[in-house]
C-alpha cells in the first residue's frame, strides 16, 4: 500500500522494523542477615551454567531490589534488559534490626548482675568486650555507639542495643538456695509493689 504499508508487519527488530530493548528477568537472591547489614559480594547462579556477580550494598534491607543494568534478555536490536534481583534477608538467631540500629538480648548471670563485671558481645563486626554496671537488672540496655548499620553516603551508623537477661543457673545449690533464703528474711521486699 501507501506509505504506512509496512506497519505491523514483523521485520528483523519487531513490529514495524523497531529495534526493540530486551525484557527485564526478575530474580531473587537470600543473604545473610550480617552480610545485609555490612555489605558483600554474592553470586548469583542463573540458567543455563550462567552466574551473575552481585554487590549487596551495605544495609539493604528484605524485599529491596537490585538493578544491573544490561544483564537481562537480549535486545532485538536495542540494549538488553536489566537483571532486577529482589533481596530476601534471612534472620539471624541473635541479632535483630530497627532502622539503623541493632538490638541484641545478652544472657548474664547473677553473679555479674550483682557485682559487674566484663562481658563479650557480638556485634556485625565482631565482638566487643563491654561492661556491666553493678545491680544490673533484666532488661538494662546498653548502648555500643555506631556498631550498627555502617555509615552510608546519606545516613551516620547506627549503634547497637544490647539488652541484658540475668539467667539463672540450671541447677541451684544448697549454698545458693541458703544464702538467698537468709538475705530474704534480713531484706523483705516485693519487686511488684516497687514503681
């Protein structure tokens, strides 16, 4: 026909002789959680024998997507398409996140919540010696200052929150058992009626 009579007709790049870009594939991709918070290197086995290195940046978070430009289909005379990878963050047995911060419940025992001491904790980069005030009760927070998500162009690094738990021993003394039975009646007290 006339000018348009090649329209909708498939030629080499698609409809109308377009060149076309490739589609964009969708992955997803589990990380650890520790290698989410402080960044890595991961590879990604794709179809086919193919892999594809992928940078998790440090601090992404479960459900953030990864863009790698060119690493999708194959274009029909265009560019590629992008690989898209959503990121699943496996959780972690100890470690838990809040925004930028990390919190972490750290068993003690109640010779160290009477009298203090020093404890090891772990934190994203390994752990830390800290120190545990005398009387330290269940639920006292400590505060490791910029041991959470590290320091991004955009954001400081958070900190971590290490909350205390004094645990008992799994069997109790006699020596124990007297001891807190003769401090019991020199000192009464109910801890519910305390504010």
């Amino acid at each position: 026909g006339g000018i348009f009579g090649n329209r909708g007709r498939s030629g080499p790049f698609g409809g109308g002789g377009v060149p076309s870009q490739g589609e964009d594939l969708r992955y997803t991709l589990e990380v650890d959680f520790v290698d989410a918070v402080v960044g890595a290197k991961k590879r990604l086995n794709l179809s086919g024998g193919k892999a594809l290195d992928v940078a998790i940046p440090a601090g992404i978070t479960d459900g953030q997507t990864i863009r790698l430009r060119g690493q999708g289909a194959v274009g029909h005379g265009g560019p590629a398409g992008d690989a898209l990878i959503e990121v699943k963050v496996r959780p972690h047995a100890q470690f838990r996140r809040e925004g930028r911060d990390i919190h972490i419940d750290l068993p003690i025992s109640l010779a160290e919540a009477v009298l203090g001491g020093k404890a090891e904790a772990p934190t994203v980069s390994g752990h830390v010696t800290l120190t545990i005030p005398k009387g330290a009760n269940s639920g006292t927070r400590l505060r490791l200052k910029g041991k959470g998500v590290p320091t991004s162009k955009r954001e400081p690094a958070g900190d971590q929150y290490v909350t205390l738990k004094v645990t008992l021993p799994k069997h109790i003394d006699a020596e124990l058992e007297q001891f807190v039975k003769t401090w019991a009646v020199k000192h009464p007290s109910n801890p519910r009626n305390e504010s």
